[in-house]
C-alpha cells in the first residue's frame, strides 16, 4: 500500500508539468499582443509622417484612440507576461536569473499567489483605467449630466487606485 502512495504522489506532483501549458501560450499570447498593439502604432504614426504633422480634429481623436487602444494592448500582454512568469515560479521553478540578476527589477518576483493576484491585479486596474480613457475620449458631452457621469467614472477610477495602494 505504502508503495502505491509513493507511485500516486510521485504522479501527483508531476501533474504541476501541465502549468507548462499555460505559461507558454501565455508567452505566444503575449508576443501576439506585442506585434499586434506594434503594428497598431505604425499606421496612424505613419499617417503622421506622410501628412507632415498636419491633421484634422478628426484625424487627431482617431490617432489618440488608436495609440491608446496599443497601449491597452500592451498593457494586457503585460498581464501575460506577469502570468507567465508568476506561474513558473510558483509551480515549476525560481527563475535563477532573475534572482540573481542586480540590475532586475523586483516587480515580477512572484513569492506566493497572493503576490501574483496581486500584480495582475494593479495591471488590470491599469488596463480598465486605459480603457475608460479610451472611450471617454469618444463620449460626445452634449449635457451637463453626460459631464457628471464622466467625473462620477474618474471619481470611481481615482477610489480604485486609492485602495489598491492604501496598504503601502
């Protein structure tokens, strides 16, 4: 009987080498997001270019959402990344670089679940915030009412970053 423990444990532990899974398409998602949000950018920074700096308020609100709507990109494959990572150590292994790295940033060192919840917690505050900014910048403010539920959002926004970081 001890035996077949000691067989369903050895298993039983080994089963953490399907988190593998997740980290590497997490990791392909990742990269995804990158070159996608990249070549988001490139377009209207090209249009910029060809026009000489020269755009209409139209031409402007579209370049400002289409930069803001990379920057959620980036900030989503951020998420994966810190996912990614933070599953690996918590489940496989210490990423020994990154630990013994000087120069490395502390932010994704991963020590406990609750450490990775969160930092992708804080990341998709960010992502939310963007977001909000995004549609916010496309939000046509005909009534004062329409202007209160603008600052009543940014009211909201302002109390969620407020608490995440009351701790500190």
């Amino acid at each position: 009987m001890e035996f077949l423990e000691k067989l369903f444990e050895a298993f039983l532990w080994r089963t953490r080498w399907f988190v593998l899974f997740a980290v590497i398409f997490s990791l392909v998602a990742s990269l995804s997001l990158f070159i996608l949000a990249s070549v988001e950018i490139l377009e209207p920074v090209e249009h910029l270019f060809s026009n000489h700096f020269h755009v209409s308020a139209e031409e402007h609100e579209y370049l400002v959402g289409t930069i803001v709507g990379a920057i959620d990109l980036y900030l989503i494959a951020t998420v994966l990344i810190i996912f990614s990572l933070g599953l690996y150590e918590l489940f496989i292994s210490k990423i020994d670089e990154a630990e013994n790295d000087e120069k490395s940033s502390r932010i994704l060192a991963i020590h406990s679940l609750d450490d990775l919840k969160d930092k992708l917690a804080k990341v998709v505050l960010m992502v939310l915030i963007v977001t909000f900014f995004k549609y916010a910048i496309h939000i046509e403010y005909k009534t004062p009412i329409d202007t209160l539920y603008l600052a009543v959002g940014v009211f909201m926004l302002a109390l969620a970053l407020y608490f995440t970081h009351k701790k500190h």
